[in-house]
C-alpha cells in the first residue's frame, strides 16, 4: 500500500507570481475595479450637476402634470386655482377663452370648490395662476397700486 505524502504549498506571493493565468486574473480584476470606481465617480458627479442645475419649475409635480398642459393650451384670459391638504392631495379648477380675467378667475375658483366639496376637503380654493403669471403668493403690483401703496412725504 503506498503512502500519500503531501508536498510543501509554495507562498501565496510565489505562487500568485509564477502562476500566469491567476497573474492574469488579478490584472482583469485590478481593472474591473478601477473601471467601476470610475463609473461611481462619473456618476456622483453627473447627479450633482443635476442637482445644482435643475431649477425649481423643473421639478414641481404641478408643472409637469396634464392639466397644467391643459391650461397652457386655454386661449387667455385664463386662471388656475388650487386647493390641497397636509396629506399632499390637491385639486384644481381651470377655466379660459372667457371674456374677462374676473369671469376667468370666477369660473377656475368655481370649479375648484365643486372639486374640493365633492372630496371634503377642508383647505380654501387659491388662484395659482392668471395667464402667464403665477399668483399664488400674492398678485404682482401695477404701477397704480405701487403709487397708493408708496409712503409720500410731506
């Protein structure tokens, strides 16, 4: 019956060394490494601009929303009114191609309480948007109104 005798291992460095295809091995691994650290690296600094760049109207839901686009296409005057609750549900009313900016505002406002009603919602109707101009935190002052507003000195 013969023996087994078990042969001295060579190092781990020695052997990594000698061995072409483990050499080999690592040099593919070496790389993979450096190519999906660049790839981190590319990435962290692509989502960064993306961040730094993008401005606030790219990002809101409302602008991005099919009724908005719908309102955008209205002949003007036009109006967009919203309401929401502190569980983000909002509703919206939109009227347009009507005679004046008031009958405009009227009809959106409208619309936007038959909404609110129909799913109980507590929070007020606002306008958010006449026309072009948004007014949701407040409506921009003309030139009269500027005037009126103005503290005169004696």
């Amino acid at each position: 019956m013969e023996r087994y005798t078990a042969k001295p291992m060579r190092p781990a460095q020695e052997w990594n060394a000698q061995t072409p295809v483990v050499a080999q091995r690592l040099a593919i691994r070496k790389r993979a490494d450096w190519r999906m650290a660049g790839f981190l690296l590319i990435s962290c600094l692509g989502l960064a601009t993306a961040c730094t760049t993008s401005g606030y109207s790219a990002n809101n839901p409302l602008r991005r929303s099919q009724l908005w686009q719908f309102y955008q296409k209205l002949p003007s005057p036009r109006a967009f009114a919203l309401s929401g609750d502190p569980k983000h549900v909002w509703i919206a009313g939109v009227a347009g191609g009507v005679s004046t900016q008031t009958e405009a505002v009227d009809l959106a406002i409208a619309d936007c309480e038959r909404l609110r009603r129909k799913r109980r919602m507590t929070a007020q109707c606002r306008v958010y948007a006449e026309n072009e101009t948004i007014v949701w935190w407040g409506r921009p002052e003309t030139e009269d109104q500027s005037t009126k507003n103005s503290v005169e000195s004696p």
